[in-house]
C-alpha cells in the first residue's frame, strides 16, 4: 500500500470485490491506525460510537460489522460493560483489533455472503467505514436484520455517494415493515486534518430498532 494516506484512501474507494479487499487490507492493517486514521482525522468511527452510546447501551451484545482494527469499539464510552465481537473479511485487521483487547471474540467472514451466526444473537449491531465506496452495499442487511434480536439497536455508517448510488434509500423503504423509529444523521467523516479533497465528505448515520 502507498504511505500517503490520500492515496491510501483513493485504493481503497477503488476497490471492486471481495478479493481486492482482502489483499488491500492485509498490506495496510499494520498502519492503518497511524498512517491513516489519525492523519485523516478520521471521526466516523467515533460519531457512530457516540451516538450508539445514547441509543443503544443497554444492549450487552453488540456486533461491530466490518470493524477492521477496532476503533468504533474503542470508541464506545462504557464498552466494558458490553460483549462486543468484531465481523471482517480481513484477518490481518482483525488481528490489530485482538491486540487491543476489546472484543470478546473477532469472526472473519464476507459480509456479500451468508454469516455462519445464529438467528438473533445480537442485541446491537454497529458499522462504520463498511458501507461505502468500493465495500458493501444495502445487500447485506436482511443477514444483519437476521442474526439480530428483536429490539436490536442498529447504529450503521453510509457514506453519502454510496447512498445515492447503491440503492440504500430503496432499501430502507423496503426495510419500513421491518424496522422501527428509523432516522438518519447527517455527519463529516473526517476533521480538520483532512486533505482538502476529502475535507467535506459525508456519512449518514442509520438509527433504528429491528421490530
């Protein structure tokens, strides 16, 4: 993987399948969190940890869906109060998130594809960084919905264009039966560090509860 972090971040907006990701992602785990994240200023992961804290804390287990190296779930104020497992198609990143010791358990596995999880098994699902350009579309969450308690808090990402472009707003209006108190928050997924071309883009946040 290139070193400037823009270029870091333009390869992996580039990305096309699930076999480009593994590869990209296994060369860029060890550095990701320095070389990327904190030279980004990249806060999505934080927004979404934040704002599952004042909607979700109650549910002890939470799955943190493409959490890479872990920084939503480091993120979420009194998360050891929480059983949180990781879900990636990365093991070398999952194996930067093991080191930091915050989740109960890291799965590896395509999210395209059916989880090997049961029905219901979560009370909480979190994402961020998983939706977007290059990633996974609106697809996969009828598994999410799946292996998802009823009542389960949801809190996921969507980068802005990847809305628009996938189909994800057809797709939560498909969701409506089986969903309740749907909203979305408008935020920046980067801070002032950012490089200028990037400065100004945007996620929305889904909140709701599977019915």
């Amino acid at each position: 993987m290139p070193t400037d972090p823009k270029s870091d971040l333009e390869t992996a907006y580039a990305l096309q399948t699930p076999e480009q990701n593994r590869e990209v992602y296994a060369d860029w785990a060890k550095t990701y969190d320095g070389n990327f994240a904190s030279r980004m200023d990249y806060h999505l992961p934080k927004m979404v940890a934040l704002i599952f804290a004042k909607n979700g804390l109650a549910s002890t287990t939470v799955l943190d869906v493409g959490a890479g190296t872990g920084l939503l779930a480091e993120s979420i104020p009194a998360r050891g109060l929480l059983e949180i497992d990781a879900v990636d198609i990365s093991p070398q990143m999952l194996a930067v998130a093991a080191e930091k010791k915050i989740y109960r358990k890291t799965i590896e596995a395509d999210l395209t594809k059916p989880l090997d999880i049961a029905d219901g098994t979560y009370g909480a699902i979190v994402s961020s960084g998983t939706f977007t350009h290059g990633h996974v579309g609106p697809e996969a969450l009828d598994e999410l919905l799946r292996i998802a308690r009823t009542g389960a808090v949801f809190v996921l990402a969507i980068n802005d264009a990847h809305f628009e472009a996938r189909g994800f707003a057809e797709k939560f209006s498909a969701l409506e039966p089986q969903v309740d108190g749907l909203k979305f928050q408008s935020v920046t997924i980067y801070g002032l560090g950012a490089d200028v071309e990037h400065k100004d883009d945007t996620a929305r946040i889904a909140v709701f509860r599977k019915r």
